[in-house]
C-alpha cells in the first residue's frame, strides 16, 4: 500500500540490513512524509545517518522521536550514542542517565555511561557504572574489560587484572583483553608475564598487529633486541602503515648501534606522521652518534619546532652545535635547556634516546 507508512518502514528496514543505508533513508523519509507521527520511522532514519557518521543529522531525528514519545528508552540511548560519537559526552551522559531512569535494568546503558565518564576521565564514577553493568549482567564481559582500564588509570593495577582475567574468562577469544592485561603487567614490570599475555593474543587472532607490537615493547624492556625487531617487522608486515612499529624497532636498532637501519625506520615513521617528535629527535641521535652533526641539528630543530619544551632536543643540539664549533648557538641551547629544567644535567642529559 503505497499510503501506508508502515510499508515504507518494513522497506526500509529491509534495506538497513544489508547496509543499504541510502536507500533505508529514502523509505523511512517517505514514511515520514506519510504519518508525521511515526517514532520508528525517526528513529530507523537516526539509525541509518548514524551508520554513515552523520551524528547531527541522527540526533535531530532521535530528538523528534524523543518529543513524540519521551518515555521512549531506545531514543535517549542512541541519541547519547550520536553525541558520544561527536565527543559531546556531558550530553550523552544526559542522555544515558535519562535512558536508565526509564530502563534501569539495561545492563548495556550502564557501560555507554562509564565509557562517556572514562572519556571525561572521572575513572571512579566510571568504575562506578561499570559495576553497576557488571551486577545487573555478570557474564558481560565488555563490562569487566572497561572497568579494568578505569582500574589502570587509577593505578590499581592488581585490580585490573582482575577485571581482565575476568573478561578473558568469559570471552576467551577476544585478543584485546589478552592485550591489555599484558599491558597492565607490564606497568607492574612483569615483562615475562605480560609477554605471555600477547602470545595468548596472538594465539588468539594471528593477525593481530597490536599483539606483536606490544610484545616487541615487552621484549625490548628485556633487552631482548632481536626478538622486539622480529615482531615489531611482524606488526608492519601485518599492517603497513603502523607508525608506531616502525619507530619503536628503530628504537630496537638504535639500541644495537645498527643506526642506519635505525635511521631507516625513523625515516619512515616521520612519512608516515610528519609530527612525530620522537621519530625526528631519535634520528638526530642516530646521526649524532655517526657524527652527522648538521643533519642531528637538522632533526633537532625539528623536534623544538614541534615541541618547544623538548628539554634533550636542546642539550643535544647544543653538543652537535659544539661539536661543529658553533659556540655561540650551543651556549643558547644549553641555556635555554637550564632555563626549561634547572634541574638538568647537562653532560648527562647529551645524546640519550
């Protein structure tokens, strides 16, 4: 019946579950036209504009859906979604708490609230409505995971690892909860363990780039530099353009004195995000160490250019200026260096990644 609005909606619905998001909006747009009054019809189309990112144009619809039927849960819960996804999570979190208020049994709300708190970075209110999820769905594992990385940021790392071993419990095949746990070892300077973790990641989902990259971290914290490149080569193989392995391997090398490999890799980090400072400042280190102190001052520079309190990236230049007899320009660097951190040891502080 090409008059009746519940056709266009079913249509519509149809279309959203193959991800035919266009044409879904066209339906529950016709649905619209034909019967103003059509909640779901505005939600659906909030759904669909959600699907392709298109958050405002998603809360306007939720926001109609809410002022036709405000007792309406589903409306508040994904109209805080859309706002969480827009980062404006002090109206989510409105949103969520309205969305409880009217479901206070949704295990699912409790945790869209901890993650807009976490975001916000009130860890303990987040804890909070994580444990609330966690009491009303104790198998849900998402629940646990999230409030083990609240734990983290309140250093409480042996709580942590509860939660983590608690979500691997339930859901033994999601990698990142192997993750993360190993990362929470690691603050703990288990390095042994936490490499144990990532080879359960890995187990896990071989394809997981950030298990093999975490696990290239652990081992680099053992000194153990030929297992860290292996991996770290496994995470960019896996995903090429994994900026973060490239300069943590180039770490690796730099640690082995293999400093053009080193500078290889911190080459391709920069290309990779030209505002990487580490990147520029540990190749100036490598070239430092070769004695090319104009490209060491050349990288240097960069590194202040993009953070001028980079407190190394001034001793180092000073000494690379010294060592190229530009007395004058050291003397700057080393007292702008001072100025920065009185603190600073100067000869101790010169040419250390």
């Amino acid at each position: 019946n090409p008059n009746d609005s519940t056709t266009y909606d079913n249509r519509g619905l149809a279309y959203y579950e193959p991800q035919n998001y266009i044409q879904a909006i066209r339906d529950y747009t016709q649905a619209i036209k034909l019967d103003p009054k059509d909640v779901s019809a505005y939600k659906n189309r909030g759904n669909a504009y959600s699907e392709q990112k298109k958050y405002k144009k998603a809360i306007a619809d939720y926001t109609q859906a809410i002022k036709l039927d405000p007792e309406d849960a589903d409306a508040y819960k994904n109209r805080g979604l859309a706002y969480y996804k827009l980062q404006n999570y002090i109206q989510a979190i409105e949103d969520y708490i309205q969305a409880i208020a009217l479901n206070p049994k949704y295990a699912d709300l409790c945790n869209n609230l901890g993650n807009a708190y976490y975001k916000l970075q009130n860890y303990d209110q987040a804890i909070k409505d994580f444990t609330q999820a966690i009491e009303l769905d104790p198998k849900d594992a998402r629940a646990y995971f999230n409030r083990g990385k609240a734990y983290i940021k309140l250093q409480n790392y042996d709580q942590a690892i509860k939660d983590f071993t608690q979500a691997i419990e339930l859901d033994p095949k999601n990698a990142s909860y192997c993750n993360n746990r190993g990362k929470t070892y690691i603050k703990l300077r288990n390095y042994d363990q936490a490499i144990e973790n990532y080879i359960r990641a890995i187990e896990v989902d071989p394809k997981d780039a950030v298990a093999y990259f975490n696990r290239g971290k652990a081992y680099i914290k053992l000194q153990n530099y030929d297992q860290a490149i292996k991996d770290f080569t496994q995470a960019i193989e896996l995903d090429p353009k994994y900026v973060k392995a490239y300069y943590n391997r180039g770490v690796a090398y730099s640690d082995q004195k293999k400093h053009n490999k080193a500078i290889a890799d911190y080459t391709k980090a920069i290309e990779l995000d030209p505002s990487y400072v580490k990147a520029y400042y540990n190749r100036g280190v490598a070239y430092s160490d070769q004695k090319k102190h104009s490209k060491a001052i050349a990288d240097y520079t960069k590194a202040i250019e993009l953070d001028p309190k980079y407190v190394k990236a001034y001793s180092n230049r000073a000494m690379a200026y010294f060592l190229t007899q530009n007395y004058k320009q050291a003397i700057e660097d080393y007292r702008q260096a001072i100025k920065l951190d009185p603190r600073i040891d100067i000869m101790e502080d010169m040419i250390i990644p």
